[in-house]
C-alpha cells in the first residue's frame, strides 16, 4: 500500500471513529466524501487533503499543494477534535458550513478545476 492511500485509510478510520462518515461512504469518491465531511460539520481539512495532496498523488503522479508531512499533519489533526470558539458556540450561524470555494487551477490529469489551498 502507497504512503498516500495509507493515509487515505487513516483519515477514513478517523472520520469512521468520529462518526462523519455516510452509511455508504465506501461507493462515495473521496471529493465526495470530503462535500460530506465540509456539509456536515464545516470542517474543510478533508477537501484540502483531497484535492491538494489525495488526487494529485494518487492519480496524477505529481505533487500537490501539500507535501507528505504537511499531508500527514492533517490527517493527526484528527485525533484532536477541532476548537470551537465561545462566539460560534453562542451564535448557531456562525456554525454553518461556508463552500465557497476559489478555483486555483485544472488538473493535470483529468483537467477538473481544483479548489484553492484556503477554503473560508
């Protein structure tokens, strides 16, 4: 198994272990269950790991935005539940997942529009 869907597995068994995974995730892409991940809790570390370090890796044999440590980072930085602040605790709309996204550029691969580094 590559070091990249070794990763993959782990930030699966993560996102399993936190509950933030469909029922069905296993017939889902992964951007598809990083759309998931973003609608269910807002938390865009998936779709930066996806687009930026997963797909490049995998099926373009290029790198992507985030190097192996950087990818590797993010995926521990599950076993830390994110920190909410006391204003988005108080204020349930803060809350709500935001998906705007920039483009940055097309894959070299298939030619999709990759979303940018920083999702807000």
């Amino acid at each position: 198994m590559s070091a990249v869907t070794s990763l993959w597995a782990q930030l699966l068994g993560l996102l399993d272990n936190q509950g933030l995974l469909p029922i069905q995730f296993n017939r889902m892409t992964p951007a598809e269950i990083a759309n998931h991940v973003l609608d269910h809790n807002g938390d865009e570390r998936v779709v930066r790991f996806v687009w930026n370090y997963y797909y490049p890796r995998n099926y373009g044999n290029i790198k992507g935005l985030l190097s192996d440590k950087k990818a590797r980072a993010l995926v521990e930085s599950f076993l830390q539940p994110q920190k909410q602040t006391s204003e988005s605790v108080s204020n349930p709309a803060l809350n709500k997942p935001k998906r705007v996204m920039q483009i940055r550029t097309r894959c070299q691969v298939c030619q999709v529009r990759w979303p940018a580094e920083d999702i807000k």
